[in-house]
C-alpha cells in the first residue's frame, strides 16, 4: 500500500510537470506563431493550439511514464536492495522493458559487488583473526613487560644496594689492610720481643742451673754442718757427763775438806795449818762445783741451742731438698718455656712474613674492590639508564595495546558493518 501511493504520488507529481512542460511549450510556440504572422498572441486558433500541445504533451508524457515507469521501478527496487545491503535479490530483465540493456551491467555490478564484498569479509574475518591475536600478544607482550619492569627495578635496587656493599667492602678492606699492616709490624716487635724472653730465658735457665748446682753444694754443707752438730751434741753429753763426775768429786772434795777442818779443829794448834789448807780446798772445791754448774748449765744451754739449730738446719735441708726439687722442675718448665718460645718466635716470623704478604694482598684486593666499586657503580648507572629505556618502552606498548584495543574494537564494528550485507555465497564465493 505504501508502494502504491507512492507511486500515485510519482503519478501525479509527473502528470503536473507534464502540463507545466506542455503550457510552457505552448506559449512558446504561439508567441513564435504570433511573432512571425504579425498577429496577436490571444486568438480562438492560438488558444487551440496551446491546448493542442498541451495534450499532445500529456500524452507523450504519459506514454513515457507508462514506458519506463515499470524499468524504473524495477531499477528502484535493485538499487534499494543494494542500498540495504542485500545483495541475493537479481535485476529482473523483463521488467526493465526499453532500459533492459542496463539490467546486464547492473547485474554485473551486483555479483561483481557481492564477491567484493564476500573477499572484504574473508578479508574482515582473518584481519579480526590477526587483531585478535594481536591484541593477545600485546597483552601477554604487557604482561611480561610488566615483569621485566618489576624485574629491572629488583636488580636496579639490588645494584644499588650492591654499589653500597662495595663501597663498605672497600672501606673495610681498607681498614683491613691497615689492620694487617699495623699486625705485621705489631707481630716483628712481637718476633724482638720473643728472641729477647727466649734469650733471658735461657740466661735464667742457665743461672737456675748454677743456682740448683750452688744449692746442691749447699745441701751438702748444710748436711754435714748437720752431722758436725750432731757430733756436738754427742760430745756435749759426753761433757755433760764428765761434768757431772767432776761436781762429784768436787761436792766429795768439799766434803772432805770440811772432814778435815773438823779434824784440825779436834787436833788444836797442830792442826791449825792443816785447818787452813782444808779450808781453802773447801773453798776451791766450792768454786769449782759453782764452775762446774755454770758449765753444765752453758752445756744445757749449748745443748738446747745446739738441738733448735738441729732441727732448724734439718728444716733447711728439707727446704733446700725441696727448693732443689722445685728448681729441677722450674728449670724443665724453663727449659719448656724457652722451646715454646722458641717455636713462639719462628711462629711469629712466618706469621710477620705472611702478615706482610697479606697486607700486601689486601692492598690488592682493596684496589680490586676499589674496582669493582667503580665497575658497580658504572652497572647501576647504565641500568638505570636500562630502567628507563625499559619504562619508555613499557609506554610504547601501552599505547600499543591501547591502540590494539582500538583496533580490535573498530575491527568489530567493521566485522558487523560487513555482516548487513546479504550475499549469495553460494554464487558468490571467492576462490
């Protein structure tokens, strides 16, 4: 119904042109007619004429429109197939009438167009295909850029903490090749100092030999000053006893004496003389009982001093016997001591020998750190330079997949726009 009124539109759009066309035809002609006749323009016979070709107009117009109305329509319907993207509906020949020499070109037109459509979508579909995949890659190509930016930034802090380990390193092994240096020269003091003990330690090792050598003759001198006392002690008592014999005789002489003083006394004048004589021997018997008190009495005396000395020279040569023993294991220790130091000594010198070889190691490897120090901190420059290009890149296959994005989402609308497109596949394949 729509169609219909439409083309009664068209219908009547068309007879209305007819009759303009046909008026304007008219007055032309009459004009002319009326011009060339020198007679005037508004007469019955111009009138008729006017209307003659404006019905002569009609007429052909309407044989005109009733010949190419169904064509037209036809050609209409083709090109509103097409427009609307359905290629499967063909021209049909015989309703293009007079025009049907253009059915073969449009025709033509419409399978040359479906199969440039059918290779366009071919074409859409692996382009989608290969977008697509793309677009995968850029994201797995994201995502592994991310780790190496991630990655970068680890061994990028790790260099840096690195340069500053090397850094410590080479100021401790400075330190260390001082410490060493200040060992070696500490360890040829240490070497002096051992050659100067080992030698006091053997002048002491020899004078505790004499000394042990001396102390043995005094052993002996003590020993036999030991048995000298005891000699006197022996003596001593044997005087002891003479003394007491003689303070015997004496106490019996004085006795005597004053027997014979009795005696005199009894005889008178004869034996004044004699009274005397005994008196004095009295008297001499008394001093010397008194002499011979004081003797035993200093014998007593020598005797107890004699017996301390005894015990205290026995108390010495126990001492010396014991201060022998103790020199004896003193001058092993000695004798120990001096190898040890000895070994001490020839120790210290390998040691200083390779003190000196460490410190001139250390210098070394100070001057290695030193350069790796340098060679670190030229690494952490040029990976930081690495980071950067490293996150450049990252941008680049930002906007990269961005982009892929982008793609993928006009490839889509590409995709779909070629979908609203009908075709005849089977007619139309591409090979």
């Amino acid at each position: 119904m729509r169609n219909s009124n439409e083309v009664l539109r068209n219908f009547i759009r068309y007879f209305a042109n007819m009759i303009i066309q046909g008026a304007l035809m008219g007055a032309f002609a009459i004009t002319l007619s009326a011009l060339i006749a020198g007679e005037p323009i508004l007469t019955s016979r111009h009138l008729v004429l006017m209307l003659l070709i404006i019905v002569a107009t009609i007429g052909f117009g309407i044989r005109n429109f009733l010949a190419y109305a169904k064509p037209f329509k036809e050609i209409e319907r083709f090109i509103s197939q097409i427009a609307a993207g359905n290629l499967t509906h063909r021209i049909r020949m015989d309703q293009l009438g007079s025009l049907k020499r253009f059915g073969v070109p449009m025709e033509g037109m419409r399978e040359h167009l479906g199969q440039l459509v059918l290779q366009v979508k071919q074409t859409s579909t692996e382009v989608n295909l290969k977008i697509r995949d793309l677009h995968e890659r850029l994201q797995s190509n994201r995502e592994q850029f991310d780790q190496i930016v991630a990655a970068m930034e680890v061994i990028a802090a790790a260099s840096k903490q690195q340069y500053s380990a090397a850094k410590e390193s080479a100021k401790a092994v400075e330190e260390l090749a001082t410490g060493i240096g200040h060992i070696s020269e500490i360890s040829l003091s240490v070497t002096e100092s051992s050659s100067g003990v080992a030698s006091m330690a053997e002048i002491t090792r020899q004078e505790m030999l004499a000394m042990n050598e001396q102390m043995g003759k005094m052993n002996q001198s003590f020993r036999v000053l030991t048995e000298t006392i005891s000699q006197f002690l022996g003596r001593s008592e044997d005087i002891a006893t003479s003394t007491d014999a003689i303070t015997g005789i004496l106490q019996q002489t004085h006795i005597l004496a004053l027997n014979a003083n009795i005696e005199a006394a009894r005889a008178g004048e004869q034996g004044r003389g004699f009274a005397v004589v005994a008196t004095e021997i009295r008297k001499l018997a008394s001093e010397a009982n008194r002499f011979a008190e004081e003797i035993g009495e200093l014998l007593e005396k020598a005797e107890e001093e004699s017996n301390q000395s005894k015990s205290a020279m026995d108390t010495s040569h126990q001492e010396i016997q014991a201060g022998i023993t103790v020199l004896g294991k003193t001058e092993t220790v000695m004798h120990d001591i001096l190898t040890q130091v000895e070994t001490i000594n020839t120790e210290m010198s390998g040691f200083s020998a390779t003190g000196q070889q460490m410190a001139a190691g250390s210098q070394e490897v100070a001057a290695t750190v030193d350069e790796m120090a340098r060679s670190s901190s030229e690494t952490t420059r040029h990976i930081d330079d690495i980071v950067m290009l490293t996150a450049q890149i990252h941008e680049s296959i930002q906007t990269m997949s961005t982009a892929g994005d982008q793609l993928e989402t006009l490839g889509r609308e590409l995709q779909g726009t070629i979908e609203s497109f009908r075709l005849d596949e089977s007619r139309n394949s591409v090979a």
